[in-house]
C-alpha cells in the first residue's frame, strides 16, 4: 500500500502599511531568510485563528484578519542537504495590524520584524524562505481579497478525537 501524501498546512499574513510590508527575518537550515508572518496550522484551530496566533508569536503585534488573498500549493525542496522536500498548502490572509505587546519574545528562530518596499521584496526572491511569499504580495497589490467566510470550519474539527484503546 503506498504511503498517503498530505500536504502542511500553513497560514501567513501579509500585511501592508503604507506601501511597505511586514516581513520576518529568521534562522533556516539555509541561513538568514525572508517571511512573512507564517507558519504551521496547529490542531483544533481554523485558518484564521492558526494566523493570529503566528502573526503575533512571530511578530508580537496582535492581528486581525479582514478578509482571504488566497490559497496556494507549493512544492519546497531547501537548499540544506538535511532538509526535506514537502508540499504546504497555504492560506494567505490580509487584515489589520494592531498593537504591539510591549516585552513579547519573538518566536524561536525569528531574528527580526522589518518592513520591506515591493520592489525589495522582489529584489531578495534569493532569500525567500517560501516561493509563495512574492505571488502572496502580487495578489494582494493586484486586489485580491476574498470573504473570510469562504473558509467553512466544521466543529469535528474543535472536538478532540476519542481515545483509543
């Protein structure tokens, strides 16, 4: 019986502030690396919350969603030898930034918080952690938005599974 392929599910924000965005700089195996507020949705919590949750444990701004940019599938294969090579399926989503947490460590790994220009972001493609982080900024400068209730959360999802014996 072959292996079941499922792709990590990620969520990231990208957020804009006066034509700049809001990127994370942090340790990979491939060194130094560019992001947005990203990561990897954990059990029992929907799409949006997986991003509130990153956006401030990576940046220690509290979050707000407002609305879906889009869904993406990338295929990763690092640079470091040790790494493997994985499929994510990403929600992106845009919102509001709200204030920051005064003393909040930023997440392990995280190196710094930094607001980049388009045109830098393009400009450092070699230093994207995810491919998908300049198509996620395209289509946010193109409009794309979508209602944040396009992603439907069935409560299964909020139940723990039974215990097995």
């Amino acid at each position: 019986m072959a292996a079941r392929w499922k792709p990590n599910v990620t969520v990231a924000a990208v957020i804009e502030q006066d034509g700049r965005f809001l990127l994370v700089e942090e340790h990979t195996a491939d060194g130094l690396m560019l992001n947005t507020p990203a990561g990897h949705l954990d059990p029992g919590e929907s799409p949006e919350e997986g991003c509130i949750r990153e956006t401030l444990e990576e940046t220690a701004h509290r979050f707000t969603p407002t609305a879906l940019v889009g869904i993406y599938m990338a295929r990763s294969r690092p640079k470091a030898e040790q790494g493997e090579d994985v499929t994510y399926m990403r929600f992106a989503f845009t919102g509001v930034l709200g204030a920051k947490e005064e003393g909040r460590a930023l997440d392990e790994g995280i190196v710094r918080t930094l607001w980049m220009t388009p045109d830098e972001i393009r400009d450092s493609v070699t230093r994207h952690r995810s491919p998908l982080l300049l198509q996620c900024v395209e289509d946010y400068l193109a409009g794309q938005r979508h209602p944040l209730e396009l992603i439907h959360i069935d409560e299964s999802v909020r139940t723990p599974p039974p215990v097995r014996r």
